[in-house]
C-alpha cells in the first residue's frame, strides 16, 4: 500500500505545483497523514520525536501566529513536496546502484595509490552523489573495506587506511551538498530565498568544493606523515567507458530537469521531481538492453523498484516531512524582520553574518536538530525579511556550508549514521576523532573567504 500512496502523493504534488492547482494539496496533506498512521508502529525515537515535536510546533502556530491557517498551509506544502522530492531521489539512488557504470568508477576510487586516493575518494565521492545521492556512502563502504582487507590481510596499517579513505569519502560528500545540482538542502533553500542566482550559487560552492580538498589533503597528509606504505601500488587504468557513461547520464538528467522547469515556469527543484522517475526507467532500459528479454528484466526490475524500495522509504520519508514542516512553521512563526533588529544584522558586516550562519547550523544538528530542518528554518526565516542582511545567494551559500560541516561535525548527520551502521565505525570517532580538526580548520577557511571575498557582497552583487 505504502508504494501506491506514494506515486499518489507525488502526482498529486506535480498537479499542485505544475498546474498551479491549491486545491489539490489538502489530498496530499490527507496522503500523508495516512502514510504517519500506516507507519506508526514502524517508527523509531527519532520519527516519534519528530511528529511530537511538529504537533508542538503546529500548535504555536496557532497560537501566536496572525495568519495561522495560511502559514500551516505554506508548511505542509513543503512536508508534501519534500516527501515525494525524497521518494523520486530514492528512485533514481536504486537506478544507480545497479548501473555498471558506477560500479567501475567506485572500484577505481578505491583501488588509487597513496598519494592519490585522496583527492580521488573526495572528488569522486562529490561527483558520484549528484546521481547517487547518500546512496555513494551505502556503495563505498563495503567497497573501501573489503578492498583494504583484501590488499593486505592482517596488515597493521589497514585501520589507518580505513581512516583515510572514509574520511576522504565522507567530506566529499558533505562538501558535494555545497554546489551539487541535486542536494536536498540547497533546492529548499532555492525554494524558500527570492532572488537566489542558483547558476553563481552552483559556481562559488564548486569553488569552496575545491577549497576543501586543498585543505583535506593537507591536514590528510601532515597527519600521517608518519605512516608509509611498503609496498607500491600500481594505480588502475581510467575507465573511460564508465566515466563517459556516467557524464551522459548526469548531463541527461539536468537537461529533462531544465527542460521541464521551463515548460511549467517552475523551478529547477520541480524540474527534478519530474525528471527523475522518467531517467530511472530510462536508465534501467539502458542497462538491460543487451540481455535476453530485456523486456522482462526491465519490467521486473522497476517492480522491484516499485514494491520494494519505495515500499520501505515510509519512515525516511515521514522523518525528512517532518523536518521540512518544522523548518517551515518555525521559520514562518520568528517575526523575521523583528529577529534582525534584535541580533543586529542589518548593522553587522555582512560577512560576520555568512560566517556565522554555518557555525549556527551546524550547533544546532549537534543538538539532534535535524540538518534539513535547520537549513529550511533560516531559509524562511531569511526569505521572510523585508531587507536582507547580505546578498541572497550568499546567504543561502553559508546555509549550505552549514549543512556539509554538520556531516563532518554532528553525530545526528545522517551521513554520519549510515556510515556507523554500515562499517561499525563509532560516531564519536568519524566526528571528534577522524573530522574534529578538519572540521575546525573547515571554519576558519570559511570565515576567511567570506571576510576576504564578499566584504560589501549586498552592494557587489
């Protein structure tokens, strides 16, 4: 039932949005509240935290808001949009982890020499996720470990090997969020921030991407200096088959996604929605075209797809609802412009503001916030101001950066628990012992590029 409700909820969402019809979002309000009810004796603390804290929520709307009915409506349109966002990006993940393509650039990414599985784990990692989305951690774990244990059995230096490659991984990951066309936090805050340039957004977070494998392979190298291999390890040939398979894919998928933001005047985050059901299915085509009836195979595999995958995407699906409507409501219910004066914004320099905005974000995810929640509370919160304290793009920069250092600093990270839950790595040792000083160095980069950058950014851009 759980897979029915959802391509419901997505439909209903398109016509809502694509069509510009209000009255079809209270039936995807109703979808969801029986996808919390059918799901109830499934969810974990977490989720039952979540709910009770969104009914806390929902409740002060209420009561202190001067236009409740509005505002609760403006919030659950985001839950509903983000739990059918996340369900299509589950879709197009399990596309990717049966594609050869990807497999062969994950085994290459592992197989690097010393000197060069850094930069290889982290970019690749960045790359992989636009596509793979969190589903690049769930395919290169298991890659990285077996593949340490495998080259050297027994060998005293494989859990320095494990501590390097899963850290290059891991902040190529969280710092891919920063300019990737499809990471969920970044297409929020599109959504919620006027007058954000996604394209210059896109182009400044690539170059911070970068920034941070500069200063990744540095701290990466200083500290294990110590450490040497004995023997050499022959590095494999590119797979340029795979890699240009790979482009096509990626560049296909942006063009359906523009092309289809276009045709509705919709944004690109809508583009996407439409976009990565029907680049699964053609993907999985592609796939199984050489094998016999592969007709068939296609067939059974979008049913598996369909049964399976999204039939367990119900609690995810219900925890990252719930963090958009709680960012939402809670964003809507701080007066904006009275939260400005109070702090001080307007007459603060701009670039203390962006500084502080990561570091903000990233607290509060320590603090069992949930990352997303955070990002699409100051989205709100920003984007209800009359004025802004610095230029939009800039802002919703820093919100991102917010967002890849809380999967390098927070034990909440959902990065973070999947890779606890995958290789039985301590959360306390991927955060304070492998990242915490990567992590800081992170802050101070940030704050020097912001000072050295965007001084005057309101008046620059």
């Amino acid at each position: 039932m759980t897979p029915a409700l959802f391509v419901v909820l997505i439909i209903l969402v398109v016509f809502a949005r694509g069509a510009d019809i209000a009255a079809v979002w209270p039936f995807a309000w109703g979808v969801m509240a029986i996808l919390v009810v059918i799901h109830l004796r499934q969810l974990a603390w977490r989720e039952r935290y979540l709910l009770a804290l969104s009914t806390c929520i929902a409740v002060l709307v209420f009561v202190f808001d001067a236009t409740p009915i509005q505002n609760m409506h403006a919030a659950l349109n985001q839950a509903a949009f983000l739990v059918a966002f996340v369900v299509v990006l589950g879709v197009l993940r399990e596309a990717a982890v049966s594609s050869p393509s990807i497999a062969t650039l994950g085994a290459y990414l592992t197989q690097q020499p010393t000197q060069r599985r850094y930069s290889a784990l982290y970019l690749g990692t960045g790359v992989m996720q636009v596509l793979f989305n969190i589903g690049v951690v769930s395919f290169l774990i298991p890659l990285i470990q077996r593949g340490i244990e495998t080259a050297r059995p027994g060998d005293l230096l494989n859990p320095i090997r494990e501590q390097r490659q899963v850290s290059a991984m891991q902040r190529g990951f969280a710092w891919g969020v920063v300019w990737s066309p499809t990471a969920l936090a970044p297409l929020a805050l599109y959504e919620l921030l006027p007058g954000v340039d996604r394209l210059l957004w896109i182009s400044m977070g690539l170059g911070l991407f970068l920034l941070m494998l500069v200063l990744g392979v540095v701290e990466d190298t200083i500290r294990f200096r110590a450490h040497r291999a004995v023997s050499v390890v022959v590095p494999p040939i590119f797979p340029v088959t795979a890699a240009i398979g790979f482009t096509a894919t990626f560049v296909s998928l942006l063009s359906l996604a523009e092309f289809s933001a276009v045709f509705f005047n919709e944004t690109i985050v809508f583009g996407l929605l439409l976009a990565c059901p029907i680049m699964t299915i053609g993907w999985i085509a592609i796939q199984t075209r050489t094998l016999p009836d592969a007709r068939r195979v296609t067939l059974g595999r979008l049913q598996e797809i369909y049964s399976v995958q999204m039939g367990q995407s119900g609690t995810l699906a219900i925890a990252l609802g719930c963090s958009g409507f709680m960012g939402r409501a809670a964003g809507i219910l701080v007066p904006s412009d009275d939260f400005a004066i109070f702090f001080g914004l307007h007459t603060t320099p701009d670039w203390i503001v962006l500084s502080i905005l990561p570091v903000a974000l990233c607290v509060f995810s320590m603090f069992g916030f949930s990352p997303l929640m955070m990002a699409i509370f100051f989205g709100s919160l920003f984007g209800g101001m009359s004025v802004l304290p610095a230029d939009a793009t800039l802002i919703a920069l820093a919100i991102s950066c917010g967002w890849g250092l809380s999967m390098t600093a927070s034990p909440f990270a959902t990065v973070i628990l999947m890779i606890n839950r995958l290789g039985k790595i301590p959360v306390s040792r991927l955060t304070y012992g492998w990242n915490g000083v990567f992590s800081g160095l992170s802050v101070l980069v940030m704050t020097a590029i912001f000072y050295v950058c965007f001084r005057g950014s309101s008046q620059v851009f």
